[in-house]
C-alpha cells in the first residue's frame, strides 16, 4: 500500500529581533491554537529566564504565531541546541499547570484516534478560565508518577431492585482507598442523585462535581481544586474524563449506552472511548456499570478485554402479544387488576406526548406543515402542531381532500394515560415524562405511566412492571435501536419488586422475554453482535462520517474511490452515499475493518489538512458517530 505523504511543517520562527535577552537551554515545545487544521504541530518557543520557573508542561502561554498573538499549552521543555531563528514566548497566562502529564498524553491519543487538532480536544477538556479564582491557589508543582495498582477492567450489571447510584458511590469510596477516582454519569440529573448519594451515604466523603450545571466560576474552581491534588473522587458528565485527577486509579462509567457521551462537535469524540484510552495509557481500572452494555462493551466483554460481573437471578416474566393493534391484550388485565391490589405498577411507554403524527381520517393523506414538517398533538386539547417550526393547525384541514377529521396515529404516553384510565377507571394516574419527571411516589396502588429514563423510583419497588408496545422500542430505524432497547427495558424490569411480575406487549418468540427472565443481556447482545460483524457494521468497523454541500458530494465520492483504487485507502474501506440530509447537506459514511482503522485515520486526517492548506470549506466530519442515519 502506498504511503500518504504528510504535511512538512516548520517550527514558528522569526527574522526580527526578541526584546528579551536571555533564555533558558531549553525550550518550551507546545501546540498553539491555530483554529487551523494543517497547524495542529508542535512548535518550539525560547523560554525568558523571568519566565523559567513557571513554564511547566500543562501551563498556559501566550506566543506570537505570524502576525497574532494566540494561546499554547505547553507539552514539554526540550534542550535548546541554537537560539537562532526562534520566537520567544510572550507571557504565562496562568502559572498553574492545568493538565498533568497523563492527560497531555491523552490529548494527543485522542486527536490521533478522531483524526482532530489537538487544540479542539484541549478546549472540550479544559473549562474556562476565570481569573479571579487563581488567587486562592498557590503555584501548583509537577507531581511525578505514581505506581499503580492492580489493573482491573470490568462490566459491573446492576441487579434487580439495586440503587445504581447508592451503588456507585459505594464503588467511589472503596476505590479511593487506593488513589483518585473519576465518576462519570451521562447527565445532570444523574450528578444530582449521585451527589445526593455521597450526602445521604458517605457524609465524610470529599468530592468535586464537573458538569455545566455549574457556574463558569464554581466549574472552574472545582477544576483547579482537582488539578491541586485536594479532591480524590470526581464527579461528572462527558468531560470530566479528563480531569487532572491526583494519583488516579480507578474509572467508573456509568451507563455507557447513552448518547450524552458523544461530543455534539466535530469530530465527536465520546467519553467511553476516552475512558478505555485513558485506562490502557495510564494502567487504571476501569469500571463500567449499567443494567445492559453497549455493543461496544460487549465485543469487549467476548474478546476477555473486560469481564462481566452479574448476579444471575430468576425474573417473572411473560409476553402478551398483539392480535389487532390493540393497547392491552386481552389476557393482561386480570394480571395488571390483581397486581394494583398491592401497589403501583410501572407502564413503560416508548414515546412522550399524545400522538406522534396525523394523517386524515378520510383520505389518509399525512398531515404536514408548509414547510415540510410533520403535525403531531402535544395533548388531547391541543391544535395540531408542526415538529419542525412550531406552527399550530387550529382549524386544520387536509390539504389533498379538504376532510376536517384528523386521524391520530403513533400513540404517546399522555394518550395512553387516558387509555389505561377508562381500562381501569377509578385507579390514580401519575405521568413521569419530558419536562415533568417524577423522582419519588409512595408506595401505594397507582398506574404509573413513564417514558425511558424518566421512571420514579418507589420503596421496594413495583408490584408489576408492563412494557407497552414491546415491538415500538426495537423497530426505529438507527443501528442502535436494539442497543438503546435493551437498556431501556433492563433498566425498567429492575424496577419490580420481589415477587413481582413483568409483562412485556410484544410477540412471545421475541429473545428479550427471556433474556430478562435469566437477567442476562448477553442472550441479545451476542447475537446482534454476529449480526453487526456479517454486516461489516460497527462495533467491527470504524466509520467515518463526512457532510458536505450537495454539489461537492459526487466529486469527494470519485475522489474516495480513486483512492481506493490507488491503494491509498485501505482494501476493506467501504464507501457509502451519498445520502441527502434533512438540513440539505450530504452524508458520505466510510467503513473501515478495525485492523485498517489507522490507515484510514491518517488518510482522513491528511485530506482534512489539505483541504484547509488549499483554503477550501471546512468539511464537517465525525469519527464513529452515535448513529450512521
């Protein structure tokens, strides 16, 4: 295979002269914020003798870079072998080292492995500064190495009924005994109830939360608590995997199927996989927790990399499958009547809001907006309204016949509030959905109607759990549809009692019924991962994504094949599109076998530089993406 010819770049010099005069022998080799992806090297600064105590790796600087003044993290200080032709730096902005040297190393893992500058990865690790909080911080000293203990990697699956987050805290505190800690959770809310936790459980317990939910100045504070080595367990959401955490050990993910893990900027790093980085750079533990893992996890889990640790019980469960549509199967309600006779029972619902779309009850003919959108009903009282711009229908009428009768299709949780009210008249209603989530009810009778991750919890859980429109859940369109159900169903038949029963509304051949009975999700996740790998799908190929303007797409195509072709691409490189987006670009995917991942990396990586020598439109692209639709 022909080798890609890389970029030649020269370090930043200067024929002028520097207004200081004496420098260190070394100098500060850093990466500067070019903005500009054919920049994205090292470049080499004289250090002033005023400044030489406080130029450290992981400090921030100010350097002259052509005509501006941009800033640079400093990676390291090498021996100077001539002064001529360098620029000098400027100022320190903050004496304090920001990273340590193991998050520096991170950096530049992480650009390599999402083909990105590594400035873009410094500003989604480093929360902005705010300078009146360096006060209250000395000058924090380069802390050397730490020796490291046993590494242990493993999938941790929550058992029925167990507290995920007392659990997690629980993890927090006995891995602190051996050094730092780092506790990701997915969102806020999470940090909410895991911070509750540690109050509740572990009063004593001394942590630092990272997460937007902070203000600039708070955020920033923690961080530099964290980077002075006086918090040992850290607590927050995607970011926070690069916390400058002090003698750190131990990783703890939790529920790694979620998409809040995956950076929304190009090139879409995610945090899980930032995780496994870090574990394998730094030997540190690594625990990842949940009730289902993600495809990635489990190829993991096959290869021996992690291995699973589950309490294998025995659940009550049985399937009800659909004869014509109906909500409820006919057999069904004497389960659910008698289980509402010893408290609340939990119905999970696959959507939010009352109807997900409209067609005419005449003609059929589905509903839209002017612009395109789709009409759907908030409420039962509610106009119709579009998805895209928020228009509402009033006096809607179908555009293609005139009829003025909508025809409710895609049922939501509101809409089944008022089914399951007439079906069990006389019963309380609770919603847990969208803006309004309940986090506690009591512990009596109750029809308690949630959509996934919103359930409330209830002292010693619910009389009987019941999954409506089983089927809904694993028929969406993305490759993760059966990933994201699996979890959100796990997560729900956690919630039943001892004793209790789960009912799932789908067909009875379906393999969740039983992979929920024997609590192993291993039954599911190891067949879509036979199917993912005959289908060259990720998690056994990377894929790369690349949107562009629709009259650049079939030359960039051509260009891709012409590659291949050549033997500049990898030979088990796939190129799929193009496929036109909703907001008028174009998506190009390319495959690749995990083997040959590298060489298409570099290749993307290169393409990417060159395209910004050449000063054309930046291209928006993302490395693995959540979803390839």
């Amino acid at each position: 295979m022909a080798d890609v010819k890389p970029l030649r770049l020269k370090s930043q010099k200067s024929k002028g002269k520097t207004t200081h005069t004496n420098f260190s022998d070394h100098l500060a080799r850093v990466i500067v914020d070019t903005g500009l992806l054919h920049l994205d090297g090292y470049y080499d600064y004289l250090v002033p003798l005023e400044l030489q105590e406080k130029v450290l790796p992981g400090t921030r600087l100010l350097v002259p870079f052509g005509t501006r003044t941009l800033e640079a993290i400093v990676f390291e200080r090498v021996p100077m072998i001539t002064s001529s032709g360098f620029k000098s730096i400027e100022s320190v902005i903050s004496p304090i080292p920001v990273f340590t040297d193991g998050v520096l190393k991170l950096i530049l893992s992480c650009a390599e492995r999402w083909s990105a500058n590594p400035y873009d990865i410094v500003k989604a690790a480093l929360p902005a500064r705010v300078a009146s909080v360096e006060k209250h911080f000395p000058k924090i000293d380069k802390r050397s190495d730490v020796a490291r203990n046993k590494v242990r990697r493993v999938f941790y699956q929550f058992s029925p009924l167990e507290n995920e987050f007392h659990s997690l805290s629980a993890m927090a505190v006995k891995a602190e005994k051996s050094g730092g800690v780092i506790l990701l959770v997915p969102d806020e809310r999470d940090v909410d109830e895991l911070c509750e936790a540690f109050r509740i459980l572990y009063p004593d317990t001394v942590y630092a939360r990272l997460d937007s939910s902070l203000s600039r100045t708070d955020r920033y504070f923690n961080f530099l608590k964290i980077a002075q080595g006086e918090v040992p367990i850290i607590v927050g959401t995607r970011s926070a995997i690069f916390a400058p955490v002090a003698n750190l050990q131990t990783i703890i993910l939790h529920r790694d199927t979620s998409e809040s893990y995956y950076d929304p900027r190009s090139p879409g790093w995610n945090a899980r996989d930032v995780a496994l980085i870090r574990s394998a750079n730094e030997s540190v533990s690594l625990v990842i927790t949940g009730h289902s893992p993600s495809s990635e996890v489990a190829r993991l889990i096959e290869s021996k990399w992690l291995s699973a640790t589950a309490k294998r019980v025995r659940l009550n469960v049985t399937s009800y499958a659909q004869q014509m549509g109906e909500l409820l199967p006919n057999r069904i309600f004497a389960e659910i009547r008698e289980a509402l006779r010893h408290g609340p029972v939990l119905f999970l619902t696959p959507r939010k809001g009352y109807s997900a779309s409209i067609t005419c009850s005449k003609c059929r003919n589905e509903a839209r907006c002017d612009c395109g959108g789709k009409l759907f009903k908030k409420s039962a009282g509610s106009s119709p309204q579009c998805a895209h711009c928020s228009k509402e229908f009033p006096l809607w009428k179908c555009n293609w016949c005139g009829g003025d009768r909508p025809h409710l299709l895609g049922r939501g949780s509101q809409r089944f509030a008022e089914e399951l009210g007439r079906a069990f008249s006389g019963q309380s209603i609770l919603s847990s959905e969208g803006d309004h989530i309940l986090k506690d009810i009591p512990a009596r009778p109750a029809i308690v109607i949630s959509t996934p991750g919103s359930i409330p919890r209830v002292e010693n859980g619910y009389s009987a759990v019941v999954v409506l429109q089983g089927n809904q859940f694993f028929s969406q369109s993305d490759m993760r549809s059966h990933e994201r159900a699996r979890a959100q169903i796990f997560q729900a038949a956690s919630r039943v009692c001892s004793g209790g029963k789960i009912m799932l509304v789908i067909d009875s051949s379906h393999p969740i019924t039983a992979s929920i009975a024997r609590w192993n999700p291993s039954l599911l996740s190891s067949r879509e991962l036979v199917d993912r790998q005959e289908a060259s799908l990720p998690p056994y190929y990377r894929s790369v994504q690349i949107s562009s303007q629709p009259k650049e797409a079939t030359s960039l195509i051509e260009g891709f094949k012409k590659s291949l072709t050549n033997k500049r691409l990898p030979a088990t490189t796939r190129i799929l599109g193009p496929a036109l987006q909703t907001d008028g670009s174009v998506k190009i995917l390319l495959l690749v076998d995990l083997r040959d991942a590298p060489l298409l990396l570099t290749f993307i990586h290169e393409f990417m530089r060159r395209r910004s020598v050449s000063k054309k439109p930046a291209l928006k692209y993302r490395v693995d993406p959540y979803s390839l639709t």
